[in-house]
C-alpha cells in the first residue's frame, strides 16, 4: 500500500470517527484509534515524524479514556 492510500484510509476513518463522536456514538472512539494506527503508520513508512508518531500514540489513549467514561456514565 502506498502512503497515499494509507493516508486516505485514515482520513476516512479520523472524519468517520469524529462524527460518531459529536452524534454520541462510542464506536467512534474506536474507529477513530484505528485511523490514528493508519496514521502512524504512515508517519513511519513516510519521512519518520516522530511528534506526529506521539501525537497519534496520545490521541488513541485519549480516546481509550473518552470510551472508558462514555461506558461508565451509560452504566449510571
């Protein structure tokens, strides 16, 4: 796969997810970590951008958290 596609796949799914987000979904927190991995991926087949390979590694313990409490408030 070429970075050009990669990059379209997680364009894809980072727009996917956000919408779920703002429209309550859960799953988009998990949609959205999976294009943050394409998104590392392609900062690691790329030019190696080490920010942006840590800002991405951020991004999907942020949204591990965001899932975490959205489970935790539909259980209250």
């Amino acid at each position: 796969m070429t970075i050009l596609v990669l990059s379209i796949i997680a364009l894809i799914l980072s727009l996917t997810g956000n919408i779920l987000v703002n429209l309550k979904h859960k799953t988009g927190f998990v949609i959205w970590s999976i294009s943050n991995i394409f998104w590392i991926l392609v900062n690691f087949i790329g030019t190696i951008n080490i920010p942006q390979i840590l800002m991405f590694t951020a991004y999907i313990g942020l949204n591990i958290h965001g899932f975490v409490m959205w489970s935790k408030k539909e259980k209250v």
